[in-house]
C-alpha cells in the first residue's frame, strides 16, 4: 500500500457541489449600475469634463516624485496586474483544480473571461486612441484619437478579472467573501501604482476597474457557453481514446492455415522406434503378426511444442509382438500353408 502523498493524489475524489452562479436581480442591478458607471467616465473624457482636469493635477503632482523610495517595491508590485504572469499563476491553480474535480469549468471560465477583456478593453483602447501621461502632447487635453492605446487601464482591468475569477469560482460563501477581498484590494493597488508611475490617468484606471467588474458581473450570462464546450471537448477526447480508433493489427481471416508448431525430427524418430507398430531397433514387425492399431497424432494449433510436453508412456507393454508366440489371454495366429 503506497503511503505517500501520491497516493492521496491518486485517489478520485467526488466532485464538490459548486452552485454557478445565476444573473439574479441583485446582481443584474449590480451590473447596470456598473454599466452606467462605465459610459459617464466615457462621456466625461470625450467632453473634456472636471475629470480631464484632475487628470492633469495628479500627472503635474508628479507622485514617482514625492515619493521616490516606494518606486523601487511597486515596480514588482504592479507585475500583479500584468496579464501574462497573473494568467500563467491563476491557470496554475484551476488547472490542479480541474484535475482533482473532473471538470474543465473552472480553466475554460478563465479562458472566456480573458477572452472577453480582451474583445471589450482592447476595442475601446484602439477606438479611442487615448496617449499616456508621458506622451502628452497639450495641457488640459484629453489626448483622444491620438493612435495611442491606455484607455482604460489594462493592468487594472486584468487585476480585477484574473484575482476575482478565484472569488467567482470559489467553492464556499466564505472563501468567496475571502478571495473577493483580496482580489479587490489587490486590483485597487495595481491601479493606484499605475497613476503613481505616471503611466495611466486617473480615469483610465477608473474605466479599467469598471471593465474588470463588468466581466465578472456578466460571466454568469457566458456559463451555458462554458458549459457546453466541456461537453464538446470530453465528447471528443472520448472518440479519440475509443477502442475503434485506434490502428490495430487485422484479424486473421476464417479460411487461412492455422500456425502448426514445430516438431523435433529427433524426438519424432525416437517416439516411432519405440512404437509397437516396429519392430526392434525400428525393424518392421514380423510376417503373420497383428501390430496393434494406434490412433495417429492430431496436432492442435493451441497445444504447445513437443519439447515442451511431458512424455507420454503409450499403453500397453514396450515389448516387440514375437511371430512364434500368441499373445497372453489369446489364440494363436494362423499360419500360412506352404503351396496355398
């Protein structure tokens, strides 16, 4: 019995009971006011409103400036918010999960929300064309429409999607409340680092983590998607893992020879020299004697080689028949007449 932690792994657990989640009215309101959150930063940047100028206040502030021994620690720290790295950390963790759950929920749910940030963030980011606060060109200008691409924050987008798909597929209300904490407050540093940095706008993080919320909020419309892409990918993979599939050597036909195993020459010449259908020495037996009949060999294709059998002593005595004496319990053969 294997007493390691592989054995453990081994072991094929029940799937545990996961509710997915539902667009209930509470979420639905969530997502409409979230919604039209996201279209009044649009409009306020498009109109070069009060937020086009608190833009500008926090880029002149300068904070990598005021600040400059924190730069250093929140360089790495902004790495969180990165789609590459956070991608390859979370696809880590659901892909164990997949694995000891038997489902590919969990990683096919992370793929489609990283495909719809990148559908939704990126269309608005090359439609709008918005330059960085290190590329600005004129004070008080929004920089729309200028071939640049930071609006809204990606970093802060993919902060809020990669960490809270942890709290969207958590398996307990109080691991949800958990993840959905630390996914929150991590996409609010990477956010703030980004305007700290001096690479996004203020508003280009507040659209970033509007976008982010909007995904999860809606993920629930995507689940029967998700759900029928599992059934298509473990129908596949159970046509090709089927018996049929697989190249395997044609049968043999019904009327082809069976495969006859070889028989010694000398083995052979041995068991015939001590037949009592000879005579000694392999002679042939007498005139006038009555060998007594032996039912000749079948060979069977299953039986196995005449080396390999045990030997097999024949019935009755191993002494050659005499032509002059009648066999015990018997009467004696007729002798042929002379000139008959």
């Amino acid at each position: 019995m294997r007493t390691d932690i592989f054995a453990r792994l081994d072991r094929e657990p029940e799937p545990p009971k996961i509710e997915t989640p539902r667009m209930s009215r509470h979420r639905i309101a969530l997502f409409g006011g979230t919604l039209a959150f996201y279209v009044a930063i649009v409009v306020a940047v498009l109109m070069s409103s009060w937020l086009v100028t608190l833009d500008w206040k926090v880029m002149l502030f300068r904070p990598y400036q005021q600040w400059p021994e924190i730069h250093a620690a929140l360089d790495y720290y902004v790495v969180l918010g990165q789609r590459g790295p956070t991608a390859v950390m979370v696809a880590c963790w659901l892909g164990w999960r997949s694995w000891r759950q038997h489902t590919l929920r969990p990683l096919l749910t992370l793929g489609a929300s990283l495909l719809l940030l990148n559908l939704t963030v990126g269309a608005v980011k090359i439609g709008l064309g918005r330059l960085g606060p290190h590329y600005a060109t004129r004070i008080g200008s929004a920089e729309l429409f200028a071939g640049g691409d930071i609006f809204p924050s990606g970093h802060t987008a993919n902060a809020v999607v990669t960490w809270g798909i942890l709290a969207y597929l958590a398996a307990t209300p109080r691991a949800r409340r958990y993840l959905s904490a630390m996914s929150a407050i991590v996409s609010l540093g990477v956010g703030l680092t980004t305007v700290y940095l001096g690479t996004h706008w203020l508003s280009d993080v507040l659209l970033g983590w509007a976008a982010g919320l909007l995904i999860l909020l809606g993920l629930p419309w995507v689940e029967p998607l998700i759900t029928r892409a599992e059934y298509w990918i473990f129908a596949a993979r159970a046509r090709l893992g089927a018996p049929g599939s697989r190249s395997a050597p044609p049968a043999p036909a019904d009327d082809a020879p069976l495969p006859v195993p070889a028989v010694q020459p000398a083995a052979d010449e041995a068991a015939a020299a001590q037949s009592p259908a000879h005579g000694a020495a392999g002679r042939p037996p007498a005139a006038g004697s009555r060998p007594r009949p032996h039912p000749a060999p079948t060979v069977h294709p299953a039986h196995a080689v005449r080396s390999e059998r045990s030997p097999v002593t024949p019935a009755g005595s191993r002494r050659p028949p005499h032509a002059d004496r009648a066999p015990r319990g018997g009467t004696a053969p007729a002798r042929p007449v002379a000139g008959g």
